[in-house]
C-alpha cells in the first residue's frame, strides 16, 4: 500500500484509503452536517478551525471509492481529507507522489527569504520552463510573504519558534503533462514546505520536537557561508550581517542525529533521502570568484535537471569548502548521507542593507535558487534529467 | 422689543459667575422671548446681545468671564445652526426644547428632593436655596414647587444665636454650674419640676401652661427657695446659677436666648462629629424640648462641611475671589467682639488700601494719557474687586491705546493712497480703526474730516484723495466704538503715475497710448534714446514717433502733470517704456527639442531654432497645443498668455539659436513666438514629453548573460533599452511587470561588452515622455579556453593485450585544448591532485606538464599528453590551467573526466 506523508501533519497516511469530510448536502430527510469544532484537526495541526464532520471509508474496499455517504446526513461527499489530521487534502492526492520537502537551517541563515523567492520562482520561472500547472494547493491562502518581499522589498522578521513543531506548510500542486504509451497523461505532485525557525534547532530537544523533518522525504538543508569563519574573511560584511556565531558543523550533526533516530537509520549506514545542501547569500562572493566562475554561471533552462552543470557545481563547491577550512562539513556529510548535492543560491542577488532591512534598490534577481528543488524533483522523478551517467 | 442689559446681567449673568460649563437654554442665554417672532427684529435683537457680550467680555470680571462663554457657545451654535439662528421658527422649536427639558429636570428634582429629604419630610429654605442654585438650575421658586410636590415641609431655618449675652468665662461658670446643680437646661434651672416638654425655638412655651415664664420674677422666686433649701454643693451650684442669670438678665432681657444658646452648646459637639440631624434632634428632646422645636434646632445648626465659612475664613476666601466689596460687607457684620474681627479687620483694610491705591494710580495714569498703564492698573484693580463698579467704570471710559507708526504712500490701482500703521502699546486685540481725511490739517478728532475707513484693519486705501495737493490723515482706536483714541497723523501729497502704457512698433514708426488720472493735466513724452532726450507730441492719450530706427530700441518716458497748490505744476514720478521698431515677425519653422541628461538629475530640455536679424523670439510651454496653425499671426497680448515662456537667454552660434532651460516632467507643446510688427507670428509647435530617467543602472555579467538593473522613476511603467555590444546589439522595450518577473533586464553578450542607454517612458492622456538617456557599460568577458580530459586512442594494431593492459593502468590521458577564439602565447599548466576536492589552484596539485607559447586557433584542439605517476591513489582529479597571460577563462571539462575514482 502507497503511504504518502499528509503535508500538514505529516503522519504517514495510506494514499488510497483517505477520509471524507462531509459536503454539507445531506440527503432528502435528514438534517445537512454543520461546521464544528475538530479536536484532531487542532491537535495535530494546531489549527482551530470550523469545519464539516470528517469519517473514514465505509467498506473496506482498496482503493475507497472516490465518494462515501456521510453517515449523519446521508449525504454523498468526494471531499477527502487526511485520516489522522482531517486536513482537506486535493482530489488528486491519492494518486500522486507527493515528497515532503524539510527545509532546514540554522538561525538567520535566510530560509524564509528562499522559501518566499523560491515560491515565487515556482510559480513563474520554474512553472514555464517545464511547462506545469503550479498553484498553491487546499485551503491556505496564499502565502503573503510573496508581497511582502516584492512589494514592500522590505526582509523580514525573523521567523517566530513553532509551537509544538507547528506551523503552516507551502503546499503547492505541481502537475504536468507527459505521454505514456503514446497517450498524453498528467502526473500530479505535491511539494510541501515547512519553513523551520532557526532557533527551533539550537537546542536538541528542539531538533527532536520537530515532527516533520521524520516524515521529509527529502530535505533542503540551506547554510550560511557568513558562518564559515574564512569564508567570512573574504567578504566584506557589516556587522548586522552576522547575527549568529554558531558553527554550522553542530547545526549540521543535531539535523544528522534527528534524520537517524526518525528515519531508523542504522549506524554504519548513511542516511538515504536525497538532501540538498544550498549555501545562501552567494552573492556576497560575486567578486572573490568572478564572474566566470562555475558557480555563477547562469545554469541550462531547458525542461529537465542538467546533471553535469549540477555535478560541476557540487565539486567546485566542496573545493571552496576545502578552501575554507570548513571540509568538516563535507566530510560529515560524506559520512553520513548518501545521497546530497551542494548548491550556491542567492535569493535577492545582490546584499540587502541588513541594519535597515532593505533590499537592494536594484530589486530581487535570484541566482539558481531553484536547481535544490529540481535535483531533489529529478530524484522523484517529477522532472526528468540530462547528462547523468 | 427692548433689551434690558441690567435685567439680563442680574437675571442671566450675575447668577451664573463662579459656574463654569453650566449654560442656560438658547432663549434664556439670547434672552429671546416667544413674542419675538419678527426676523428682522429678532436679528437686531441677537445683534445687541452679542454686543452685550463682546463688551462685558473685554472686562477681567466674572461676569465677563460668563460673557466670554457666551461669545464661545455662540459661536458654536452659529456653526451648527448657521442662518436658523435668525429664524423665528428655530425659536420656537428651542422654546419647546427648553419647556421639555425643564419638565424633565423637574421631575428628577422631585426624585431627588424626596430620595434625600424624604425621611425626616422637612427641608430648610437655606437647603432648598442652595439646591435651586446648584442643582435646580437657579429658581428657588422651581425648587420650592419641586419639594411640596416631593411632600416635603419647606422649613425657614432658626437664627441660632451665636452669642448668649455673657462673657465666655460667664457663661463657662453658668454651664458648670447648671450640670452641678443637676439642671438639664436653663429652663429647669428656673422650672426644677418640669416634666413636660417645652418649645424654645421661638420662645419658651410649654402646651398647656400659657402661665409659665422665663422672667426676672421666676429667678428671684428660684433664688428665695434656694436660700431656703439645705447647704449642699448642688444648692451652692444653684444659686450661684441664679445669681449669673440674674446678673445676665440686666445685658440679655431674653432669659429663652440663654437657655436656646446653652442647649445648642449642649449638643454642638454630637453636630460637629458629624452625627445625622435626626440623632442630634433626639439628644436636644432628651433635654426636655418638644420634638418639633428639638428637629427644628437641630436642622438649624450651623453646616459643619462644605457651607459658607464664618468669620476670618469666609473673609480670606471673599478677597481671594476677587469679591472685595463682599468681603466689606461681611467684615461689617462680623461682630465686635468676635475673636476673629480683629485680624479680619486688618486683612480687609490691607485689600482696601491696595486697591484704592490701584485706582488712583489708574487715574493718575490716565491724566498722563498713559492708557495702557491705566488699564493695567485697573486691570489689577479688577483682580481685587472683580464687579465693583468702580473699576468698571472707569474701564469702559477708558480709551484704547494710540495707535502708532503711520505709514502712508502712494497707492498704484486704484489711484490714492495706501495707509498703514500699528497698534498703541498694550493695545488689547479687537479693537476697531478710523481713518479720518482732512483737506488742510490733520484731523484732531474722531469726526474732524471725512471719514476713509473704519475697520479692524491697520490698514486702508483712500482712493478719495486728490492728486496734487497735501492730504492729512488721523487714525484713531476704541475698543466700544464710543470712546477714541488720540489719532496718529501723517499728511502725503500723491501724484499717480500714468498706467497701462502700451508701445506698438513697426518699421515706421513706434505708438503708445496709456491710461492717466482724471486729475492730469497734462502727459508729457520724451524719448530718452535713442537721442538726447527728444520731446515727442502728444496726442489725447497717445503719441506716434516716426523718427525711428529699425531694429534699434527705442525708450520712452511718460511723465503726468497735475496741478499744485497756488498754480504750480507738480509732476509725477516718469514711467518708461520701450520699443523696438521692426518689420513685419518671421515665423520659427524649425525648433527642435530635445531632453538633456544633467548630472543632477534635474530635467532639462535643449532647444535649437534659426536665429534671425532683430528677431525677438518667445518660446512658450503649455500642456495643449495652440488654437492657432503655424505661422498665424495673433495680437502679441494673446501669444504672451499662451502656457508659460521657457527663461534663458539664446545662444547665438552659426546662426543657430541654442537655449537649455529646466522644464517640469510631463508632455509638453513648445511653441515659439515671433514679435515684431502687427504683433506674434505662431511658429511650427513641438510636442515632447519628459520624464525623470531611471536612476542607478548597473551591468552585472554572469557567464554569458548580462543582466541590466536599475531604479524605476515613480509612474514610469516602460523602458527604452539600447544594447550595443560588438556582435549581439539591439533596441527593445520593457515594461516593468516584466522587468520584474525576469528580475531585471536580460542580455546577450557571448564574449565582448557593452553599453546599454535606458529611456524611461511615461504613458500620460496626451501621449509618451520619455526621459533623457542614461547609461552604462561592462567590459567584455575574460576569452575562454576550454579543455577535455580523455584517454589517447590506442594505436591501431595494438596487440589487444596490450590494449587491455593499458586500460588497466589508466594512467595515460590527453588534454585537449580548444577555444572560440584566437588565443596567442599561452603558458598551460595540467596538474594532478589526490583527495575528494579538486585542486582550485595549479599550485594545489602536481604538475604532469607545463607548456609555453601556446597557440590556439578556433576549431583546433591542441592536445597535452599526459600520463599520472602510479603514486596517486584514487581518487584523484586532472585539471588545466592557463597560467600566463592573464584574462583567460578555463572551462572545466564535465567532472567525470577530471576526477578518477
């Protein structure tokens, strides 16, 4: 049986055997079902919210038909919702791949920045060029931070700590066309996001109280080069820029301890889930490597991940680190995953003013933001890949 | 109908002093009755109220205070109510307004009046007064009416004596003696066997025995049966009781006071502790008192809270309230001997001479025609003694301070003079001006002359005066309208100049014609240049010159003649004119306009034109375009109100005309104007619009893309880029939801730079403004030498074995080098590094092979044998570099070639 892990509580939640919640149309002589208070709903989301009654499958047929009777009006719904937080999850849930995607960073590394400009980029850049149908999926709003950024261009604040490893995800439904059989078919994929505070992992109780980065499929781990001590000699920062001192080798190790005690990893094996391993704020070193430089080179926009540009990139970024002194983080992460990629991202491509929180007046150009998100796609196989061998 | 102003201050005013925010109805504060139902009769009436008002608000008195609310209550309502207040028909809706809300606040005091006197159902007219006063809204009449219908008994209060006649160490021994003797009261001191009660409180009674008294004659009776009585301290005490009130009776006839005082005193200290009247009327029964008189007593008692003080206190707080003559009057029914009278006195005679010294200064003052120190004085006075009649009399009789610094010139339009002056020193505000006009001295009173102006103003313009001959002028202030200051004069003799001079030029000769005062006798016209200053003949109100010389300006002067005092000519001040004779105007055929990039970021326009001989060019910017085609010919008046003339004075280079002027951003149509004669010749008009340009532009290279950025003007929602790069150049434009969505301004430069020149372009209702240029530049990219790292092909006919050995070892690799462009003189470095990260630098690993004087020829790879020491264990990586020159790229092949593992 497919179990996908429900985007909002993340629980692993059998694909084909989802609940209902109740349409509200009850059938002729029995009173219509009214929104009320879900306990699971707010217990294992947080949320505290009015809603419709939600049950389970009546039969125990595989899969559960696409609609069941509400068994207090009677009434016949095709809503479905997560069995275990009653979320309403899309019609096209159940038969998707849906990877939940973990973004992860320590303190002020930048993560709702590149989430926000990340979203952005779905929805226009990425959603062109491989010619999907984005939108922001159930029944969230969307995200305001976009507006926030673009319109006001002012940074945020930093990100408030989750309660109980709560808070609400970017769902975003990326469906896309592609033939089987010589027939035109369209696959569906949920991309889900949690924007982890900062702080939520400086203390290990912490790390283990964030549900969601067990149920990741895959991760984002975005790091701070202004936290590399001799990458930051090379750049000239004001001292807003650097808020934090903590190294990101102890940040990186409790993420490590946490994906093995969730995930059941065994010590002499590395960790399997794909994790890419973006270093932000790239832009501060335009300069110190130039423009011709691999890493600042604009990436292939054709519709597919380009493997030897991404395999280009990962070496001379574990050549930097080297460089910097911080190998530690490349040696850990050889111990310990099995699958990772390093990226150089920057979300607003050039340096904001960080005492005022202003963006560059330039306005935001992002710099490879995306290609995390499309490795860890091309492992889903959502997208396909070039060059890989 | 009349307005009563005494009536009004004593019913209105007067009652209202001391009581901020509380206000009466509109009818009683206007003082408009429901008979006034004549709209003219009733805005004259308003008229004189606020008169009223405003006069009574002047004085520093508490009724000018409440006139002061008034005033701004009044203006209130004329804000809210506006023109209503002078209909009859509001009126009445206020008279029913008011009767309501009287009926309503009637029936609360009922409410009230029985919640709080209901129990004991009495209430002392002092009481009742006190509640009309503060609570009932001033009638006591009202509030007696309100407490009958509350079903209380309205009561007159006791005159309580505050003196029994005997000294206080008398009435000391008469207290002791009494409680000794046993006696409750003076009364059973005289009546030892009563056992009734019995009235005191308007005479001693007792129901039912008319024959029993306070007399002489029953204390001789008490006295013999004294004597009589066996020794004993209680009959030592009484007689010596007897013996006082015998003794008293000689000074105090009315034995019932000594006996009313002595029963009060009894219970003093119960009514000052505070204990309820009803407690305090049931120890005065308990003394034998009928329980009437007993309530009646006890409700008489003097308040021990928030009531008037007596004495020095209730003194000091009438002079701190500016109530100096109250402050007499109860100084004066204070007794003699009242303990406090002597500092009283002394507190209130202090008050008195300050402030008869205060109005004698005032006077003294005023004989000095000090009026400002007069009214300061009286000011202070008022602060002493706030109503006392007096001072007000002597403020309202006092004449507003001089005004000063009279300013007097010769007015242009219209014609006459412009009078200006300051107020006196110590002027209050509000006071009113009058100019007065005399013909052969300056006028020495308020109605001495014609009057100019009468006004708040401290200026004026007399248009009356006659040119030529000496005016004198006064002004005077007052602040009632009744009495006046002494003037400030000034005397000016005016000569208005002619007006309206108009020159009209043509090859022949140069017109004028003027506008004169119906005073002159004469204009007469010179003209200064060219020439020695060469009368000219006039004619009506215009002259012709035909002496004239083309191209050349010609200037004129215009001097108007008046008649003088005994004959003589007085002249006014010359005005001069100019002209320049000229032929027929030429139309601009060619402006040409074009927007300017400053550094400032100011917008500035350049415009070119043919410059002609003794042409005069205006060129003019409006928003619209002209009513009339190129080259019409308009009344030069008319041109010269089309949009506004662009300043700057033309450079003349090559017979090219050049002016660079700021302009505001927008669209504009630049017209130039011709003048000569017969009037404006319409050029060709120009339409261009300017906008601010962008700001901030940069080039930023990535590979092979190129990003532009800059900062968008506000309201600009288009650019014009221009890229112009050696092999990729274009112009295009960009609007600004796409330079947004592609994160600024993609370009294509393969290997050379470039400049870009951005134009913003501003979209308005009567087309585009496009801004001036801005620009930049990028150098181009560093030549990029790419390499490929491969296996040498085995020879062929290469023994397989051979083959499948050197596979093995897979130590031998060929590097190939390649480039797009001719590349000379290089010096390449291949180097071999072990370890997971590849070698950043040459230096970072071994060199395998070094070559000098490198050609490379697009299309031509050149190849670099190389072969890996067997010492290097995988993983290890081959890179390449290209050590000299500088400015050279190397382009790493994929990374499956250079790292062996």
């Amino acid at each position: 049986m497919s179990r996908l892990a429900c985007p909002y509580c993340y629980h692993r939640i059998p694909a084909n055997r989802l609940w209902y919640q109740c349409s509200g149309q009850s059938a002729p002589g029995f009173k219509a079902c009214t929104a009320v208070r879900d306990p699971d709903r707010e217990r294992e989301t947080g949320l505290n919210v009015m809603s419709r009654p939600a049950y389970g499958p009546q039969r125990k047929l595989i899969p559960a038909p696409r609609k069941e009777v509400c068994p207090a009006c009677h009434g016949a719904s095709g809503i479905r919702v997560c069995p275990c937080c009653h979320t309403p999850l899309s019609v096209n849930f159940a038969e998707s791949t849906s990877p939940l995607i973990a973004m992860v960073g320590a303190k002020n590394t930048g993560k709702t920045v590149y989430l926000t400009v990340l979203s952005q980029e779905l929805r226009t850049g990425l959603r062109r060029r491989f010619g999907a149908d984005v939108r922001v999926s159930g029944d969230q709003p969307s995200p305001t931070n976009t507006a926030d950024l673009y319109s006001n261009r002012k940074l945020f604040e930093q990100t408030a700590k989750s309660n109980d490893g709560r808070r609400d995800p970017l769902v975003f439904e990326w469906r896309q066309e592609r033939q089987v059989l010589r027939r035109n078919t369209f696959k569906t994929s949920f991309l889900s996001f949690y924007d982890t505070a900062g702080e939520d992992l400086i203390r290990q109780d912490h790390v283990h109280d964030l549900q969601y980065l067990g149920a990741a499929d895959a991760l984002i781990l975005l790091l701070d080069p202004f936290m590399l001590p001799e990458a930051r000699d090379r750049v000239r920062l004001p001292d807003e820029a650097v808020k934090t001192g903590e190294p990101t080798i102890e940040v990186l190790s409790r993420i490590t301890e946490k994906l093995r005690v969730t995930h059941e990893v065994k010590a002499k094996n590395k960790i399997a889930i794909p994790v890419s391993v973006a270093f932000a704020k790239i832009d501060a070193f335009y300069d110190e490597l130039g423009s011709d430089h691999p890493v600042l080179q604009t990436p292939p926009t054709g519709p597919e991940y380009d493997d030897v540009s991404g395999q280009a990139v990962h070496e001379h970024i574990r050549a930097l680190l080297h460089e910097w002194g911080a190998d530690d983080i490349d040696t850990h992460l050889r111990f310990n995953y099995a699958n990772f990629r390093y990226f150089a991202v920057s979300a607003l491509g050039a340096q904001p003013n960080y005492a005022t929180k202003e963006i560059d007046p330039g306005g935001i150009r992002p710099h490879r933001v995306d290609e995390p998100l499309v490795w860890l796609l091309s492992k889903f196989g959502v997208v396909p890949v070039r060059g890989q061998r | 109908m009349s307005f009563d102003q005494e009536a009004y201050e004593r019913e209105v005013v007067r009652p209202l002093r001391g009581k901020r925010g509380k206000l009466p109805p509109p009818p009683v504060m206007y003082a408009v009755r429901p008979d006034l139902r004549d709209r003219a009769a009733l805005e004259a009436h308003l008229k004189r109220v606020r008169a009223f008002w405003g006069q009574k608000a002047r004085g520093n008195t508490n009724a000018g205070a409440v006139c002061k609310q008034f005033i701004a209550a009044d203006e209130e309502l004329k804000r809210t109510a506006g023109g209503r207040l002078a209909d009859p028909l509001w009126w009445q809706d206020q008279f029913r307004q008011s009767a309501d809300d009287q009926k309503a606040a009637r029936t609360e005091l009922v409410r009230k009046l029985r919640e709080a006197y209901g129990a004991s159902g009495r209430i002392t007219r002092a009481q009742l007064t006190a509640i009309a006063q503060h609570v009932g809204g001033g009638e006591v009449a009202q509030a007696e009416a309100a407490a009958r219908e509350a079903g209380l008994t309205v009561i007159d209060v006791l005159e309580l004596p505050a003196d029994c006649g005997l000294s206080r160490t008398q009435y000391d021994q008469l207290r002791d003696r009494l409680a000794e003797a046993g006696a409750r009261t003076v009364v059973h001191l005289l009546h030892p066997g009563l056992t009734v009660p019995f009235a005191i409180a308007r005479g001693f009674t007792v129901a039912g025995r008319p024959q029993l008294g306070l007399g002489p004659e029953r204390i001789t009776e008490q006295l013999e049966q004294a004597e009589k009585a066996a020794d004993s301290t209680a009959t030592r005490a009484r007689k010596t009781a007897l013996a006082l009130l015998r003794s008293a009776y000689t000074k105090v006839p009315d034995l019932a006071a000594i006996a009313l005082f002595h029963i009060v005193d009894q219970v003093g200290d119960a009514h000052r502790a505070g204990l309820d009247t009803k407690f305090v009327a049931a120890q005065i029964a308990e003394l034998g008192v009928t329980e009437a008189d007993a309530q009646l007593i006890a409700i008489s008692l003097p308040s021990t809270g928030g009531g008037p003080e007596r004495g020095l206190d209730r003194i000091q707080k009438l002079i701190e309230g500016r109530r100096l003559g109250e402050a007499r009057a109860a100084l004066a029914a204070l007794p003699g001997d009242h303990p406090e009278h002597a500092a009283a006195t002394e507190l209130v005679t202090k008050a008195v001479a300050a402030f008869d010294d205060l109005l004698r200064q005032a006077a003294d003052a005023e004989r000095r025609h000090d009026v400002a120190g007069a009214a300061r004085l009286l000011q202070q006075a008022g602060e002493l003694d706030a109503d006392n009649a007096q001072v007000l009399a002597a403020q309202e009789r006092l004449p507003a301070p001089d005004p000063a610094q009279l300013s007097l010139a010769e007015h242009a339009s219209p014609p006459g003079v412009r009078l200006s002056w300051a107020a006196g020193p110590g002027a209050p505000g509000g006071l009113t001006y009058r100019v007065v006009r005399g013909d052969d001295r300056p006028p020495v009173h308020e109605t001495d002359g014609v009057r100019v102006a009468q006004s708040a103003d401290r200026a004026a313009v007399d248009a009356g005066v006659t040119p030529g001959r000496p005016a004198h002028y006064a002004v005077f202030a007052s602040a009632n309208g009744t009495v006046w200051s002494r003037p400030v004069t000034g005397s000016i003799t005016v000569l208005p100049r002619v007006g309206e001079v108009t020159l009209d030029a043509d090859e022949t000769s140069v017109s004028g014609s003027w506008q004169q005062h119906p005073a002159v006798i004469e204009v007469r016209v010179r003209r200064t240049r060219p020439g020695p200053g060469t009368p000219i003949r006039v004619t009506g109100h215009g002259f012709r010159d035909t002496a004239v010389r083309v191209g050349e300006p010609h200037h004129y002067e215009l001097t108007a003649v008046y008649p003088g005092p005994g004959g003589r000519e007085q002249l006014a001040e010359p005005v001069v004119a100019s002209a320049t004779p000229r032929g027929a105007a030429r139309p601009v055929g060619d402006l040409a306009v074009e927007p300017l990039t400053t550094a400032d970021g100011a917008l500035r326009v350049r415009l070119t034109w043919t410059a002609g001989e003794h042409d005069e060019i205006e060129i003019r910017r409006s928003d619209r375009p002209p009513a009339w085609g190129a080259g019409e010919q308009v009344p030069a008046a008319r041109a010269r109100s089309f949009g506004a003339v662009l300043p700057g004075v033309p450079v003349v280079r090559g017979g090219m005309a050049t002016m660079d002027c700021a302009v505001p951003p927008g669209q504009h149509v630049y017209v130039p104007f011709s003048y000569g004669a017969g009037g404006a010749a319409v050029g060709r008009a120009v339409a261009m619009g300017v906008t601010a340009p962008v700001t901030s532009p940069q080039l930023r290279r990535t590979g092979d893309r190129i990003i532009l950025t800059w900062l968008w003007p506000d309201d600009v929602g288009l650019a014009e880029v221009r890229w112009d790069s050696p092999r990729a150049g274009a112009t295009f434009t960009i609007s600004r939801a796409k330079y947004d969505a592609e994160s600024g301004c993609p370009l294509t430069a393969p290997t050379g730079g470039g400049s870009a020149e951005i134009r913003a372009i501003a979209v308005g209702p009567t087309g585009t403004a496009q801004s001036p240029p801005v620009t930049c530049s990028i150098g181009p990219r560093a030549t990029r030498v790419a390499y490929t790292v491969a296996r040498p092909q085995p020879p062929s006919g290469k023994p397989l074995l051979a083959k499948l050995r050197d596979r093995v070892r897979d130590r031998a690799r060929v590097v190939a080098l390649a480039s797009e462009d001719e590349c000379h003189d290089l010096e390449v470095v291949v180097v071999a590094a072990a370890g997971v990260a590849m070698p950043m630098r040459a230096t970072q690993g071994t060199e395998l092979a070094r070559e000098s004087g490198v050609h490379l020829r697009p299309g031509v790879p050149y190849p670099i044998a190389i072969e890996v020491p067997a010492s290097f264990a995988r993983p290890y990586w081959i890179r390449c570099f290209v050590e000299k020159p500088g400015g050279y790229a190397v382009t790493d092949p994929p990374v499956d070639q250079m790292k062996v593992s």
